[in-house]
C-alpha cells in the first residue's frame, strides 16, 4: 500500500514541478502528450485509493467539483481599493503628501494595474487552504475549488522561508489571447446554432475583466479549468514575513513558487516614476494582459504604517489611470442593419484608423437617441475610442473641424423606412430600438426566421446552411418555413454548388424534422420571445396546438412563468392568418403538432428508472392517485419489496412486516410529502 502512496506523492511531485516550469517559468520541459499521461495516471490511483488524496493533488487542477453556493468569509485584513489619479500633477502631489509626512527618502514600487479580479489566498504549512473573492472587501465569497484550476497558483509552495500561515493576494485575469479564443469559438457554435449577429454579440463575452468574473463564478470547477485564467500576485499580509518591504518580500514569494510580474520596479524618486508611466503607457499593448493602469506604493512596511488609511484607502498606495485611447477619423457613412427580429442598428462607417493596435472601421450607433445626443453627422470628424470592449465607441464629435457644409446639412435625420424592404419602421413606447414590422416579407428577417427554424436546438437541418438558405430565397424558392417542405430536387440541382449528394442530403434532413417532438417545433416556428424552455411548458400545458391556438390571453397567464407579455405575443401571433395557414401547410406536411402519446402519458421523466412500492393510507391523495402520479413521472409500481426497489412509499397503518423488510434491506421510506417534492 504505501508503494502507491510513494507513487502518488511521486507523481504528484513531478506534476506540479512541470505545471511550474510551464506556467510560471514559461520554459517546459515535457511534451504536453507526456504530461497528460502522468497526470491520467495520477488521477486513475487517487480513484482507487482515494484515501491517499491530497487537498493539493495536481489532479485537483482538472476541476469537477461543484459548489452550489460559495460560502462568505470575512476577510482577516481587509481589501481596500486604492485612490485613483489621472494625470502627472495628481501623482506629484501623492510624493508631495508624503515628503509633507517627513518621509522625504522615498522608495516606491511601481507595478501594472491588472484588470482582473482580486483574490486573496491563505496558506498554511505551505499549502493553499482558502481562496476568497475581494465581495465588499470585509467579506468575500470561498472560490477555493475554482482557484485551484489556475495552473499558475501554486497548491503547495516551493523552498523554504515562508511563513506557517500567510495570506497572498493579487489579480485573476483571463490573458487576451484566450479571450479571443473563447469568443471566436463561441462565435462559431452560435453561428451553427442559428444565432444572428445582434444576439452573437449580446451573448459573447464583453471584455476580459468580465469573462473573468463570470467564469470564477462558475457552479462547475471543470467549467472554470476550461478556460485558461492566469494570475499575478502583488502583496503579502502575515505576522513573520520575511522582510520589512514590499519589494523584497514579493521577491521571496517568487521563490516559493508564485507568480509574480516581472514588470515592477523599484524606484527613488516621482521622477523615476513618471518615466515608468510613461513607459508602460505606449507598451501596455504589447502584453498579454489587460492593464488599466500602475499602481505606486511606498516600500516601506515602516512608512505604510506610518501613513496610514483613509476610510477606504491606503494613503500609502495610488492607482494611475492610463487615458482611454483615442482617435480621431472621419465619419464616412451611416447604414442600417437590419436583425432577424427585426431591430434596426445603426452602424458608423468609418475612414479606417489605427486604434490600440487593430485598424477600425466600423463603430457602432446603437440607436436613434445616441445619433441625436451625438449630433453626429456625415463628415464629421470623431473621437473614438476603445476601452476593454471589442467595439469600438464614439464618444464625442470634434466641432472644430466641422465645416459650413455639414453645419447647414442640419441633424442626422434617422430612416424611418427598412433599408431592406421599404416598410414604415416603428418604435414601441419604452424602446430604444425601431423595428421593422414586416416579420414574414423582409428578406433578412424571412431568413433569419428559416435559419433559426432549422437550427440544431430547432428542427436540427443541419443539411441546410445559412448560404442554401439565402440561395434558395434568391431564387425565390422558399418565402417561409412551410415551403421548405415542398421543394424539389430538380429546383435544388438548378442552384450553383449544388450537386445531387447534397440535394439529397438536404431532401432527407427536412424528412427526417418530421419526427421532430412538438416542443421543438413549437420552439422553431419562431414566436417573439419564446425561447426553448418557455416552448416546452407550452407544449405540456396545451398538449397539443389546436388548443394552444385557442388559448386567451387569461388561460395563457395561468401557465408558471408566463407574463402579459409573452401571452400576448402568443395571441397575436395565432390570429395572424398567415401563420395560421403556415401551421396548416406544415401540419399537412406530417409536422408533430402534439405531444406523443409516451409524452401525454408520461408528465415527467423526473422518476425515470426507479420502482417504488405504495403502502398505507395516504391523506392528501389516494393510493390510486399516487400510483398514477408515479407512472406519469416515468417511474414503475411493484408490489412487493427487493433489494432492487428505489423506494418505499409509506402511509399510515403500513404493515410493520413491510417495515422491516425495507429496514433491512435498506431501503429509503418515504412520506407523502417527500414524494409530492420529488414531482413538483
Ligand atoms: S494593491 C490596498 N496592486 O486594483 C490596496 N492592486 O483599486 C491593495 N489591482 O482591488 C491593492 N493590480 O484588484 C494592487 N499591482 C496591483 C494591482 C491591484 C490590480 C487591483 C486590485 C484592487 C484594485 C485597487
């Protein structure tokens, strides 16, 4: 036995050696092939002996670990912020307050402000125990699970020297690269999805920080392991520290294994440190991270206790703002895009120009009350500017170069037509948005409509690419969804690219959506703001459409979950006779437009797989009745109890020889109102 313990320490040993050399030392020295062996193998003998597993086992980097809610921990020091300044004079007086204090020989660090999320971590012997979330900085949620998947903390430190327990904060971030990466893919599943560009960017992830911040609050450590964060951490807190300043003591910390950025400096005087804003201002772009700013602190542990804090921040420490970047370029042209619900965008076509690194060419104009407070017009010479976000922003119009021209041309005068069809736009009360209201004649909605419908979550046609779609509208093959059901092949061989295979494969996917249940049917023929979960209630509730068709506005608010709102969407989308005759020509077509008689008699799978044996008298239903409630939920009735049975249901007066039997056989017994849970 302790042969597997020695091979498991060993492993593990190893493990967290080339997790270093190769997360913090950027310099591995195994194949990635190697790695994912060793590690295979490791996690395989803590399975088996799981006695031997250790809180930092290498293995625990995989996740799989489910937290339900974090539990909150206050923090032992608290978690300030820092005061921010915006400009050299701000920084000045910071040197100044301090020199004012008598501390006239001032050593400062300087070090990149990461825009991440701050996380203070404890150790204890020299293995990570906890890792909390700044919250209101008195107290913070337990992220431990969660931390240990970054493979840049370590779960056990290197050397020696440090402190029996120590807490070590810094910033999570996700690195720029894999940002991208994580929203490139996105894009690409959304895509297959049927999603069109206004919601791929709803969806997608906003900025770093935030992707950061979404993905530690992840339920799911695996989720969390799946994308790459990385960590720098930049300040110890504990009784036995190894020196008395800042500076040396994050050196220390270097050696026992953490990541710390080679980017600080130590400097002796606000001269020095406005060489290094000025610096890393122009070279911030370059790095993998996002930074936002510096942040300047007095070395000295003596002189910060010295100096103090206000309310909410140290007076020994500042942050430094970098300026947003901008630009200015020309306004070239306004155009509208039009979405598959129908919401107009404007976007800014740009005369292209270099901003942080990437050329911009198109800004976007959100809505009519951002053009008007604007007043932006064609010609315009504007400022844009790119923060964390991937588009770009105008922020401002540059008035001094606006000539008579532009100014006598007068106010951006919106659209009031769809730029696609010509129908009168509109603008519900409240909304910032105009519509078009032409839902089934306006090509890009008519086509938003059949790539949502057969989209993989819909009717699932992945023969039929958003290109045919458009193909076949062009050729004026397909108006609506029903029509997809009667074309033919001789009409698919005329289009270009499309050779028999690919008909034929196309034929056979629209035959096989036939067979596609009646909640996602109900799901794909696309009603505003029915999304899938609301369309399977639908489906359970109304059973089939006809009924659902015939349903008021007070039968549909009746339904859990449902509001005014989407009840009346789903009543106005009946009375339209064309979707009636739609839902007529699909029916004909041999659509499911009920549920399945295994669906109508099964309410639920909720009890799939398990047997139950009923016993007693029960007070809020009948023996018959729970029987019933339990097949409907998909589960199985037997008479007698076996070591195979799930549970025994029991009422009052149940026999005390059935009682000891299920005791023996360890059976769970139940009560009515634990039952009623199980299939509420
Ligand atoms: S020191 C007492 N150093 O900025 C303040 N903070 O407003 C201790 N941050 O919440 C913070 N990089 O999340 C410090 N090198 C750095 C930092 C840094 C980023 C963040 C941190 C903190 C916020 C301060």
């Amino acid at each position: 036995m302790s042969d597997i313990k020695n091979k498991i320490e060993e492993l593990s040993k190893q493990l967290e050696e080339h997790n270093y050399n190769y997360y913090v030392l950027s310099n591995p020295t195994i194949s990635d092939y190697e790695f994912d062996k060793m590690l295979e193998e490791l996690i395989r003998l803590e399975k088996e002996h799981p006695g031997y597993l250790r809180g930092d086992s290498p293995s625990q980097r995989v996740g799989g670990q489910i937290t339900k809610e974090f539990k909150s921990v206050k923090h032992k020091y608290p978690m300030l912020s820092l005061s921010n300044t915006y400009n050299e004079g701000e920084v000045r007086d910071f040197d100044e307050r301090i020199r004012k204090a008598g501390l006239t020989d001032q050593e400062y660090v300087c070090e990149l402000k990461y825009d991440g999320v701050s996380i203070s971590l404890t150790y204890v012997k020299g293995e990570l125990v906890q890792a909390v979330t700044r919250g209101d900085g008195e107290k913070g949620d337990d992220i431990t699970a969660n931390v240990k998947t970054i493979k840049s903390i370590p779960l056990k430190l290197r050397g020696t020297g440090f402190p029996d327990e120590f807490e070590i904060r810094g910033e999570i971030f996700m690195p720029k690269k894999e940002f991208l990466r994580i929203n490139e893919e996105m894009r690409k599943q959304l895509i297959e999805e049927g999603y069109d560009e206004e919601e791929i960017f709803e969806k997608q992830l906003k900025n770093p920080r935030n992707a950061t911040s979404g993905t530690l609050k992840q339920q799911d450590s695996k989720a969390v392991a799946e994308r790459k964060l990385d960590c720098y951490l930049y300040s110890l807190l504990g009784e036995n520290l190894p020196h008395s300043s800042h500076y040396e003591n994050l050196l220390e910390a270097k050696k026992w294994g953490f990541r710390i950025s080679a980017d600080m400096e130590k400097v002796s005087s606000v001269e020095e440190i406005l060489k290094y804003l000025e610096k890393w201002d122009k070279k911030r772009h370059n790095l993998e991270v996002e930074t936002d700013g510096v942040v300047i602190k007095v070395n000295s542990y003596e002189h910060q206790k010295f100096l103090g804090f206000t309310a909410k921040s140290p007076r020994w420490a500042i942050a430094y703002k970098f300026k947003a970047q901008q630009v200015s370029t020309v306004l070239n042209e306004i155009t509208y895009q039009v979405g598959r619900t129908g919401a107009i965008t404007p976007v800014a076509n740009l005369k292209p120009v270099q901003l942080a690194g990437t050329t911009v060419k198109r800004a976007s104009l959100h809505n009519a009350d951002i053009i008007e407070k604007l007043d932006v017009r064609l010609g315009d010479t504007v400022f844009v500017e790119k923060g964390g976000e991937i588009i770009p922003k105008i922020i401002a119009v540059d008035l001094s170069k606006r000539d008579l021209f532009i100014e006598s041309a007068g106010p951006t005068q919106y659209i009031t037509h769809c730029p696609e069809c010509g129908t009168a736009l509109v603008r519900s009360e409240g909304e910032a948005n105009h519509y078009c209201p032409n839902e089934d004649g306006c090509p890009p909605q008519v086509k938003g409509k059949i790539e949502h419908y057969v989209s993989r979550r819909a009717m699932n046609i992945d023969s039929l690419g958003g290109e045919t779609i458009a193909q076949l509208f062009d050729a004026g093959l397909i108006r609506n969804i029903a029509d997809l059901y009667e074309l033919k092949k001789e009409d698919l061989l005329k289009l270009d690219r499309m050779a028999e295979k690919s008909a034929n494969n196309l034929l056979a996917g629209i035959e096989a959506s036939k067979q596609i249940p009646f909640e996602r049917v109900l799901f794909a023929i696309g009603i505003r703001h029915i999304g899938e979960t609301t369309a399977k209630k639908l489906a359970h509730s109304f059973k089939s459409i006809d009924v659902l068709m015939q349903a008021s506005v007070e039968t549909l608010l009746e339904v859990g979950d449902i509001g005014e709102r989407i009840a009346n969407t789903i009543v106005e989308f009946f009375a339209n006779h064309e979707h009636a005759a739609i839902i007529n020509r699909l029916r004909q077509h041999g659509l499911q437009f009920e549920l399945s008689e295994e669906q109508m008699s099964n309410a639920s799978d909720k009890l799939k797989d398990k047997t139950f044996v009923v016993s007693g008298v029960f007070s809020k239903f009948s023996r018959d009745e729970i029987k019933k409630m339990i097949e409907q939920n998909g589960g199985k009735n037997v008479g007698s109890i076996s070591g195979k049975t799930s549970y025994v249901l029991a009422g009052e007066n149940m026999g005390p020889e059935k009682l000891k039997k299920a005791e023996k056989l360890g059976v769970p017994i139940i009560t009515e109102d634990e039952f009623i849970k199980m299939v509420e």
